[in-house]
C-alpha cells in the first residue's frame, strides 16, 4: 500500500485546553444556565492555530535549541517533522 504525503507541510492544534475552556465558562456572567452545546455559541474557539512549518525551518529550530539537541537526534527531529506535518 502507497503512503500519501499531505502538498503542504502544515502544523495543526485541533485539540483545546478543556479546563482552560471550562474555566472560562464557568467565570462568565449569565443570568441563564447552559443546556447541552449551548456553550459553543458563547465561547467560540479561537485558540486554534495552525501555521506552515517546512523541513528546512524544523531543522533550524533543532540547530537554535539545546534542548531539542540534547533530546533528539537530527533523524529522530526529522521523523518527528514527518508524522506531524508531512504525514496524513
């Protein structure tokens, strides 16, 4: 079976922070009580993010970094780089 490659390297965060978010929704001052998904409509989601990250910049970020030196070897950067943004 053929491995597919997305065109466009991009980094997503799909998931969010549910306490950071519940949080925030239990501190609101509303005068009715929430049924259900009504908290999508007062708490829209906008701390997804996404940006394009190429080959090229991960392997900057791994040179500028001791952390990820000390962490990571360059292959094992570059295979993390591949699942997350050029894998589908």
């Amino acid at each position: 079976m053929a491995k597919s490659y997305k065109k466009y390297p991009i980094l997503k965060q799909e998931k969010v922070n549910k306490k950071h978010w519940n949080r925030g929704i239990r501190n609101l001052k509303i005068d009715y009580s929430l049924r259900g998904s009504q908290y999508k409509k007062i708490f829209p989601n906008y701390n997804t993010w996404q940006y394009r990250w190429t080959l090229e910049d991960a392997i900057e970020t791994w040179n500028d970094s001791e952390y990820y030196q000390g962490t990571y070897t360059l292959e094992s950067w570059i295979e993390y780089w591949k699942r997350l943004c050029y894998r589908k």
